[in-house]
C-alpha cells in the first residue's frame, strides 16, 4: 500500500503521505464500529433464551476468530503486503455481519462472529504494519497513538449508535449497520494505492503456499525470537504479556459490564451504550497526550500506567451504584486504553526486526488473543455461578503483575 525510502519508513512524496494517512483514519474508524453489537448482548438472552453468561459468549466467539486470524495475517502481511489486509479484513468482516444478523439460531451467530473477528485481525494488523511504514522512529508514537485513538473514538461511537438501534428496531440492525460500516473500508482499501510488496521476507515465506507458510511460522517461532536483539529479548516477553493483560480487560470490559449494569443497575442498552462512549471520548482526548508521552518522554511512562489503572478499575467496579460512578470509571478506564494501545504496539515495533515484524506481532497477538477467548469464557461462568461483578475482582491481579513487571523487568525502547 505504501512506499518505503531508506529512512525507516519515511514516505518519499508528501502527496503518498497525505493519501495515506486518510485511508488509514477512515479504515480505523470504520473498524471501531464492530462495537455496535456490544450494548444488543443483553437482547440475546430472551431472543434465543439464553442466560447473560451464554449471552456473553459472542464475545468469546470475537476473541477466537482473531486467535485463529493471528498466523493466518502474520504470514500475508510479510508475503503480500498491507493493501491486501486492508481489502481482504473487512470484506470478511463485512460478508459475516450480514449472516449474524439473518441467522436464526444463536449457535450460527456465535460462527459467523467468529469470522468477524478473523476479518478484524487481517484489518488490524494492516493498518499497524502500515502505520509503521508512514512513519519514522521518532514519529511512531504519535502515529500508532492517533490510529488507536481514532479506532477507539469509532469504538466509542458504535456502542452509542448500536445501543440506539437494538432498542428501536432490534439486536439484528447493529450487526447489518457495522457490515455496512466494514463494506465502506473495503472501497477505502481499493483507494489506498499499490500493495507494499514484502521483500524483506524469508524466501521460504515468499514462495510457499498460505497454509504452509502458516505452518513454517508456527515452527519457527525460536528462530524469530532469535532475530531480536539479546538485550530486548526478555522486553518482548513483557510487552506479549502486557498485550494479553490489555486484551482481558477490554473483553471483560465488553462482555461483562453490559450483564453488571443489567442486573444491578437496571441500565438500558442505550445507557450501557453510553457508558463506552464516554469511555471512548476519554481515549481519543488522549490522542496527542499519549503521542507525546510515547515519543518524547518514554515509552514506559505510557505502558505502565495504562495497566495500573484498569486494576484500579477492576478493584471498584463491583462496589458501584449508579450510572454516574460506572461513568467515572469508564473514564479512567479511557484514559489508560489511551495510553496503552499506541504504547504498547509502538515499544513492540521498537524491539522486533522489520524482516518479522508480521510475524512476531502476530505472535505477540496470538498469544494475547488466548486472554480474550477465556475471559469471557470464564467471565460467563463467574457471572451465572456467583454475579458478574465477580470477574472484575478475578482479573485485577493480573493486570497488577502486568504493571509492575512493564516497571520492572522492560527496558526503556525510545532512542534519544
């Protein structure tokens, strides 16, 4: 999709700049969307009577069409370049919200969610590996900020638009509305100009079949763990964890807070909506502050903080009360999901060589994806076996070793 020259990534002509970037925002916007479905979860459970903790497996079902994706995406973005992950993520994600919304039982949805999430995971990693490529080293930060910052301002938007839709019409218009949201960043890709070929790539990868460079990545992963720099190799472990801790809480996030304010709070899905956007509108005011922080003051004054505070949150969600208490958590938890998203993906780009970066993301994604598939999973059975405020309190010890080995135990990776 886009041009490299010899100066780690910097754009050769100002105009390829400018294009660039407008597909990439708009792409990242449009991604966000997907959580239009977030507020309908509580429908479900008298559509297909279900209980809240089954109900809450459409996020499960998310988080394992994007493990799935992870080796799948790593490969084509280092064989095929980032336009063909810009085309080919949200045309699945667009072709499978259309099948969630018409069919008729819960176990066809949880199947066609899955592919959605298969889709977002190529989308995502497209635009990543693309926003490394606009960028210097010393721009990454604010660049990789501004990306999650706009996806998580779509994000904030979505639970707003599709809580408004579920209770109008009904839980099948939100997903109909994100396929057209998905549908839209497919032309998007088509107007981002010529795939990047991946040169830099093993041969092996290059010229092997999809399936089989899949299986080569996944029995060559000492080999790229050795392709990082010995000083940084233990940094890369701690960000693949701080990615899984990251992963956990948003998920417990979206699965479990809607089923808390249900039960608890008596909240409609137009007020669950709400609540993300409130969380949303915090982390994209962050956009520039986070930018910042990444790029001129370090790396870790953006990751450590953006762990420690959600374990906060995790600590005092159960004891709320009322809409105005979860809205004041949901802003702090906007505040460190503005700060982490760019930060931890920037300090990874930082530490893995550019021959591997689809690929070592990929497993630092893969591995992190394992938090978002049983999560929720154990989330569900938390919340029917006790409460779904009990979840919260489970991970929150988590996301305290997180912070304190992002402290601790990475080194520093923004050059002076």
């Amino acid at each position: 999709m886009l041009t490299e020259n010899a100066k780690d990534g910097a754009l050769s002509q100002p105009h390829s700049l400018a294009r660039g970037l407008a597909v990439l925002y708009g792409s990242t916007f449009l991604a966000g969307m997907w959580s239009m479905i977030v507020p309908a979860v509580p429908l479900l459970t008298v559509e297909f009577g279900i209980s809240p903790g089954v109900a809450a497996q459409i996020m499960t079902a998310l988080a394992v069409g994007r493990f799935v994706g992870n080796p799948a995406s790593g490969v084509v973005l280092d064989r095929f370049g980032t336009r063909a992950a810009l085309l080919a993520g949200p045309a699945l994600a667009a072709c499978a919200a259309v099948v969630a919304a018409v069919v008729p039982r819960f176990e066809a949805m949880l199947v066609a969610v899955s592919v959605i999430g298969f889709g977002d995971n190529l989308w995502t990693f497209g635009r990543e590996i693309a926003g490394v490529e606009l960028a210097r080293h010393d721009q990454r930060g604010r660049v990789l900020s501004g990306f999650h910052g706009v996806n998580n301002f779509g994000l904030s938007i979505g639970p707003l638009a599709g809580g408004a839709l579920a209770q109008a019409i009904g839980f099948r218009a939100a997903f109909l509305a994100y396929a057209i949201c998905a549908a839209v960043a497919v032309l998007l890709g088509f107007a981002g100009g010529e795939a990047r070929a991946a040169a830099r790539a093993p041969k092996s990868i290059l010229h092997s079949s999809p399936a089989a460079a899949v299986r080569q990545w996944l029995g060559g992963l000492k080999a790229l763990f050795h392709e990082i720099d010995p000083t940084l190799r233990v940094t890369y472990v701690v960000l693949v964890l701080a990615t899984l801790t990251s992963f956990v809480h948003r998920v417990t996030m979206q699965s479990m807070l809607p089923l808390y304010a249900t039960a608890y709070l008596a909240l409609n899905p137009g007020e669950i909506g709400l609540l993300f956007s409130i969380m949303g509108i915090f982390v994209f005011a962050m956009i520039f502050p986070a930018g910042f922080i990444i790029d001129k003051v370090g790396r870790k004054w953006a990751t450590v903080p953006s762990t420690g505070l959600p374990a906060l949150v995790f600590l005092l969600i159960p004891f709320t009360t009322s809409f105005f208490q979860l809205a004041v958590l949901m802003s702090f938890m906007g505040i460190a999901n503005g700060l982490s998203l760019g930060s931890i993906a920037t300090s990874t780009y930082d530490v893995v060589p550019a021959a591997a970066r689809g690929r070592l993301q990929a497993f630092r994604r893969f591995t992190a994806e394992t938090g978002s598939v049983t999560a929720p999973l154990l989330g569900g059975f938390l919340a029917d076996r006790f409460n779904p405020g009990v979840p919260f309190w489970t991970y929150a010890p988590l996301l305290i070793v997180s912070a304190l080995l992002l402290a601790v135990g990475a080194r520093e990776t923004l050059r002076r």
